[in-house]
C-alpha cells in the first residue's frame, strides 16, 4: 500500500507541476508576443520539432522555444510548422508493447498551443497516400529500411527514429516492427507534403529542428536541403542546462577548431576542475545522472586482477542511440566489434578484459531491447576466465579503471576522450565526434582494427603520440564552454531530470543572452554558434 501511495503521489506532483509550468509558459509566450516589435521585412525562420517531449517540457523543447521567443524579441519573423494529428504512429507516442494503440494527439496538441500561444503556426494534417501503401505493403525489413518513394529515402530517413524507440538497432522482422514501419513511411511522406507547401507558404530563409535523426525532422530536414535552405539542429549540451545547435548533424557534435588554438592557464585551469569533478561521478547531461555512487575497485575485483599480466576495459555505448549511425563506419555495427573482441579475449589469456555496459542501457522507461548485459549472456562471454562483465547499475569508477590498464577500447564513447587526456592508450572502434581530430588509435578497416589490437595487447609498451593528450584537452574545451550554449537564466530543472521548468524572468532579458546572441549570429550572420570567450 505505501508503494501504491508513493506512485500516486508522485503522478499528482508531476501533473500539478506540468500544470503550473504550462501556466507560465501560456502566459510569458502571450509577453513574448505582445513585446515582440514588428517583424522586419525578411524571410522568416522556420522551426519544427516534433519528436521532443508530448505533453511535457522537455531540455530540447525549451531550447527550441526560448530561441524562437529570442528571435521574435529582435524583431526577426518566425513561424512554426506543427502536428496536428499529423502523424499516425509518431516516434514519441508508439508503444512498442500494443502497436494498436494510438498517439496521444490531443495532450500533444495541447502542449503544442501552449508553447506556441499568440504566435504564427502552421498546422499539418494526415493525408494517407493510397499508392505509397500498395508499394510498401508486403515488403519486409530490408526492403523498408532501403526504400525509396518518389525520390525520397524514406526508409533511411525513417530507420534512426524507429531503431530508437524499438531500443534495438537490428531490428527483429516481425508483424509489429513492420506495422511501425509502414506507419512511419506513410507519416513520413505526408510529412513530406507538407512541408513543401509550407515552404511555398512561407519562404523561409533557415530552418531550425530538434536533433535531426528522428523520421519528422529528418524528413523536414531533407525537404529544406534539397531546396538549398539551411538547417540548423540542436540537442542537449554536454553541460547541464546548455544546448548545442549547429548546422552539420547536430548528434555528432561537428566541431571546428583552429589549428593555432591552444589552451592558456585559466582555460586549462578551468577545463582540469570540470575533469576532477567528473572523475569524482559529478556530472550530468540532458539532467541525468549516470553515476550517483561511483565506486572503486574493490579488493575482489583486485585480487582476481593480481592474476594477469595486463587489464583492458571495454567501454561499450546504447546501441540504438541516435549517434550509431554515424558510428558504424568500420563495423557493421556495436555487436560485431564485441563479437571481435570476444575472439580477442580467448587468443590473450593472458588479458582481463572487463566488459564495462554504459549506464544507460537499464534507465527506466529506455531499458536497451539489444543490450550488451543480452550479448554477454547470449555468448557465454563471462565463462572465460579473463573476461569481467560490469552491468549498467554497478557505478564502478571507470576512471580507477582506466588508471590501472595497459589500453582503452572503446566504441564512440566520450570516455575515450577522457581517457586520452589521462594520457592511456586508446583504441576506438567506432566514428566518434572526436574522432575528426587526432585524439585516440582510429582503425579504418576491420583487418587494420584486429591487427592494431594484437600488436597493442603483445607489445611491451604502447607509445601513444603526445598530441593526443593535446587535442583531446582542445576538444573537450570546446565542447564544454564554446558549444554549450548557457539557458539556466531561463531554466531549472523539473521534478523529472528529463524535464526542464520555465523560470520567472523578464523576457526583454532573452536578446541579450550569450545563448540567444550566439544563435541570432549563427542563423543571421553564417556563423559557428560558438560562445564568444
């Protein structure tokens, strides 16, 4: 009963919160609209994000919002293209469990005119197209995720959104997973349709969407490219409360970095405090916390290590998150690389290799369909006797680990990043937003990868190149405090980490900030959405 008690209690908080926060939302959007001078005599900018919170505040979707009230506030033209039971199976409102089940369009809806109170949207519909529906009914997996309908790739634009939310990125061929396919091929187009009338409509000169990978910004996205229009898309900063918008793909973190720049003593002084509190756990991102206990080895864990020549961590990533794609460069994808890994292990007895899942893969509501903890048992992984699997709940202090290893190998992981930094010797297997630097060992072929990882596990040191300590610490630099764009004036955090709450502020503040004047040069000016230091 006291179980039952605190469940409801807590959905009643969460309501009346999302209430009062909808209620200072609905009425600073009437300030911004009343406040916000005529607009100039320019194209507009175009924002869209659908695939961002439903009936909820979400980081991104405050992102989108505040930089939109910005926008209008300096009296640049901006316009909304938004759902209106747009979608029939839209990413955010699928439930894999019943694919019966419908989105949840009128909370959604609802949402949607209060973010958007007194300003200019332009709503889409469902148009079902009768012939798209004959072309992909009957088709299976691979045939869906290759196909393409009136020159639109749908099923490309589709599969990243679809991988995310069945959890998984090999997707099983069954009824429901084909179901969810063929729904979002067929929103996708209509999508598709849309937006081109929009365009007509408002000849906008950019437009502005959340993260871009999943199928609704993807599909506007591409629509905008083909016609020469900019892009710009944005997700969560690696800092706590920031944002990060860029015109590359926003899931990646393109960044570029002058070849002169080097760190003085207080950008290095300042970069060394955030690392110390981030070996310590002391971190967030998009308001969660991946490791609040951070453990260090224990006298077991030490004991058994006592017993082999050298320790190798395996530092894997969620392998349906949105960066994957991009990753899979030489690998078909993470499995495969484990699979290597695991033939590795046997032929290196020698090694305790310690198979360390990413937190996560076990967070509630996003638990992994296709985890690595599933591979481990599937293979039998652990029977080895030099092969250590740490589950996504065990917050062991990877860093402690990584002090005591011969080698680092990693996926796409930002771990690797730090780990260059501490100055161990790191192997990556996978595309990585670093990776466009010369941070850690990059492998471009399978043969090249299996042939580097003998070599480094046989050799009696690895002599890793001094400038991959030097650009690690540029990169992380500039992620940290040049691309994080600072929203926490207008922010807080909501009862869910998830979720942002609008503060009380007076919105004649939002022109002047670092945040909204980096984006105002960067969508007006070609700029680099970088912060001025």
């Amino acid at each position: 009963m006291s179980f039952l008690k605190d469940f409801y209690t807590k959905k009643i908080e969460r309501r009346l919160s999302r209430h009062l926060n909808n209620g200072r939302i609905f009425r600073m959007a009437l300030r911004v609209a009343r406040l916000a001078p005529t607009p100039k005599d320019a194209r507009p900018v175009a924002f869209f994000k659908a695939s961002s919170g439903l009936d909820d505040f979400s980081w991104n979707s405050a992102f989108h919002l505040l930089t939109s009230w910005g926008l209008r506030l300096q009296g640049i033209p901006v316009t909304y293209f938004a759902c209106y039971h747009g979608m029939s199976r839209c990413v955010l409102g699928t439930n894999r469990q019943d694919p019966s089940q419908e989105p949840p369009c009128h909370s959604c809806i609802y949402q949607a005119k209060t973010l958007y109170n007194g300003a200019k949207v332009h709503w889409f519909g469902l148009e079902r197209s009768s012939e798209l529906e004959r072309a992909i009914s009957g088709l299976n997996i691979d045939e869906l995720s290759s196909f393409t309908f009136r020159t639109i790739p749908l099923g490309a634009l589709v599969l990243p959104g679809l991988r995310w939310i069945l959890r998984r990125y090999n997707l099983i061929d069954d009824d429901a997973t084909r179901f969810f396919f063929r729904e979002y091929i067929l929103s996708a187009f209509n999508i598709s349709q849309r937006f081109e009338h929009f365009l007509v409509v408002t000849d906008p000169q950019a437009v502005v969407v959340f993260n871009g990978q999943f199928y609704p910004e993807a599909t506007v996205k591409w629509v905008a490219r083909k016609h020469g229009l900019r892009v710009i898309s944005h997700e969560v900063g690696l800092q706590p409360m920031t944002g990060f918008f860029t015109e590359g793909e926003a899931t990646i973190y393109p960044i570029d970095i002058p070849e002169e720049f080097d760190l003085d003593e207080a950008q290095n002084a300042r970069l060394d405090e955030y690392l110390e509190k981030r070996f310590q756990g002391n971190f967030s991102m998009a308001g969660i916390n991946f490791w609040p206990d951070m453990k260090g080895l224990d006298e077991a864990f030490l004991a058994k290590a006592a017993a082999f020549k050298q320790i190798v961590p395996v530092f894997t990533n969620v392998i349906f998150d949105t960066s994957q794609p991009h990753a899979n460069t030489v690998f078909a994808d993470m499995i495969a690389w484990l699979d290597l890994l695991l033939e590795t292990a046997e032929l290196h007895p020698e090694t305790l290799f310690v198979i360390r899942a990413h937190p996560d893969e076990m967070r509630a509501g996003k638990e992994s369909q296709e985890s690595v903890a599933a591979w481990v048992e599937s293979r039998q992984a652990t029977n080895a006797q030099n092969v250590i699997f740490v589950a996504p709940d065990e917050f062991l202090s990877s860093y402690e680990l990584i002090q005591r290893s011969k080698l680092v190998l990693i996926y796409n992981s930002t771990i690797g990043l730090e780990a260059s930094i501490m100055g161990a010797a790191v192997l990556c297997a996978g595309k990585a937003r670093f990776t466009q630097y010369p941070t850690v060992f990059f492998p471009q072929s399978v043969e090249e990868y299996r042939a580097t990882l003998k070599n480094f596990l046989l050799a009696e040191k690895i002599e890793v190149p001094a400038e991959f300590s030097r650009y690690s610490r540029r990169f992380l630099y500039y992620q940290l405090f040049r691309t994080s764009l600072p929203f926490d004036e207008f922010l807080e955090r909501g009862i869910l980490p998830v979720n942002a709450r609008l503060k009380l502020f007076n919105p004649r503040q939002l022109p002047s900030s670092l945040a909204i004047q980096t984006v105002t040069r960067g969508l007006l000016e070609d700029g680099d959405f970088l912060l001025e230091e």
